[in-house]
C-alpha cells in the first residue's frame, strides 16, 4: 500500500499570476494500491466522487498512459484536511497524489522533473503543482509542456494565516473574470512586484512585502467574486500582516504575520466576528520545505 501526505498551497503570492506558489504545514492523505476495480473512499465526512471522475483517479490513469501501462483498477483512500476551492491547491493535491502514487505503484519510471511537468500540463498552470510536489517557495516557469522552476526552502520567522471563507470560488470562475489583455504598464507593475516578493521573502526584508504582493493582473478583478475582500485585507493589516493577498485564485485571503505577533488570528477573528463576518476563520500555517512524501500511520 502506498501512503502519502501532500502539502496545502498557496499559489500567486500576490503578484506572482501562475509563477508563484508556497507549501503549507497543512496536509491531505491517501493510501492506494492496484486492485481488481474501483475502490474509492473517504476517510473523513468529505465527500468525494467514487468513480472515474476523481480527480486522483483520473491523475493515477493518467500517468499509466503516460509510461505505456494498463490500471486494473485502483483501491484509494483520502482524508481530506485541505479545504476545497478555497485557493488553498485541494485540486493540485490530487493531481499530485495521484501522480507520485501511480510512479511508485510503478516503481517509479518518472523523476521529479517529469512529474512536475505532468502535473502543470493537468492542472494548466505549475504555481499550485509545483510546490505540492516540491515543497518551500518555488519560482516556476510553463511553457505548455515543460515546466522550468527553482524550489527554495524557507526559513523564517513568518507565519501564513488563512482567511477562510464559508463560501467557495471556482478557478474556473476566477479565471474567467480576468481580461484577455493588459497595459504594458501594468505588465511592468506585476513583474516588478513578484521579483520585489522573492527576493525580500527570501532575504527578510520583510517591509517590502506589502508592496511586493500588489498586482494588477488578478487580484482587481477577483476582489469583486469575494464578498467583503476588501475589509478581510484592512482587518489583516489592522492586526499587523506585513502583507495580505488573495490566495491562489481565491476566496481565502493569506496573510503574512511575524511569529512573533502571537494574537493575529485571535485578534482577527474577534475583528471579523465584530464586521459581522462570522463565516470566515482563521488559521496559521508555517512553511512546508519537503513536498509530498510518504508516511505511515
Ligand atoms: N494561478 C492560479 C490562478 C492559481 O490564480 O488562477 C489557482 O489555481
């Protein structure tokens, strides 16, 4: 039996659009093996579909075409701690799962870089994908077939605390929102402000942060699917964020926090519940650095 943790995500940064992505301390499980038919299930009170439209199915199957191999069938089990279209990279984490399960159920044709590049060619874009698969902070690339990136581990002092609402927003719907064009100006306003994100993350320079998360590519339009966004991004800066985005495609939106402001999501929460928000929650998260990887109970 093959068993596996994968990482929560999250994806943009800010303005990093389809570029940027993080681990979270925040995981899904799955235990699978060959068997003679479908057998899918949930561990938890998360329902997931139990046929061939499960999404770790689907990526299991997948990569058996990709290495010229039948699937009998598949016996899968899933708990599922990552919210689900919440901007927290659920959906990736399947993909992934399914992925890395099937190389090893195979004995693992595929290399790391392979299983990148197959899991942004299913999901599209690498910035959820890659760091599930890899873990810390990776910087990423997509041709269409190839995915070029750079993982860097994190060490900080920094805490992510999720803004999560009790609504869902679909990528989908969230993508469809964005124009098809934009200025060059504002082209040039986003790139300089994801290299700002990186490279002050990665040095400490956290003052920077703020700035660095601004864009214009996403964010604007996306503010609009997300009731009340505007004031979930004051309250986190009320309380001290060096810097609030939304998360992946959204509706969650990430704050970043020093460790040391123990209060945050306290605070935060107590400040929501006043504003009436009472559907959203807040929860911190650290850094994952090691990516997917096997576990046992
Ligand atoms: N980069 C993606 C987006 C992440 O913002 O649409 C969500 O899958």
């Amino acid at each position: 039996m093959i068993k596996l943790k994968i990482p929560a995500t999250s994806a943009n940064l800010g303005a990093g659009f389809d570029a940027l992505g993080l681990a979270l301390d925040l995981y899904n499980e799955v235990e699978m093996e060959e068997y003679d038919k479908l057998d899918i299930s949930s561990a938890d009170s998360t329902p997931v579909p139990t046929d061939e439209k499960n999404l770790i199915y689907i990526s299991v199957s997948d990569l058996y075409k990709v290495c010229g191999k039948k699937l009998p069938g598949l016996r899968l089990r899933q708990v599922n701690n990552i919210p689900m279209t919440r901007g927290l990279g659920s959906s990736s984490a399947c993909i992934v799962a399914g992925l890395v399960g099937a190389n090893k159920m195979l004995g693992e044709p595929l290399s790391a870089d392979d299983l990148v590049d197959l899991a942004a060619q299913i999901e599209g874009h690498p910035d959820n994908t890659a760091p599930a698969l890899l873990g810390g902070i990776v910087t990423a690339v997509f041709d269409g077939r190839k995915v070029h990136w750079v993982k860097q581990e994190v060490f900080t002092k920094l805490k992510f605390a999720a803004i999560i609402p009790d609504f869902e927003l679909s990528t989908e719907k969230a993508r469809a929102c964005l124009p098809q064009t934009v200025s060059h100006k504002d082209a040039v306003y986003n790139l300089s402000r994801a290299a700002l994100f990186s490279a002050s993350l990665l040095t400490g320079k956290f003052e920077n942060l703020r700035t660095g998360v601004h864009d214009r590519l996403h964010q604007p339009y996306r503010t609009e699917l997300i009731p009340h966004c505007r004031e979930v991004f004051d309250i986190a800066y009320t309380h001290g964020a060096y810097a609030a985005y939304i998360s992946g495609a959204g509706p969650t939106v990430m704050a970043i926090v020093d460790d040391s402001n123990e209060y945050f999501a306290g605070k935060t929460k107590f400040s929501l519940d006043n504003a009436g928000l009472t559907g959203w929650t807040v929860r911190e998260f650290k850094i994952d650095n090691i990516g997917t990887r096997p576990f046992d109970n």
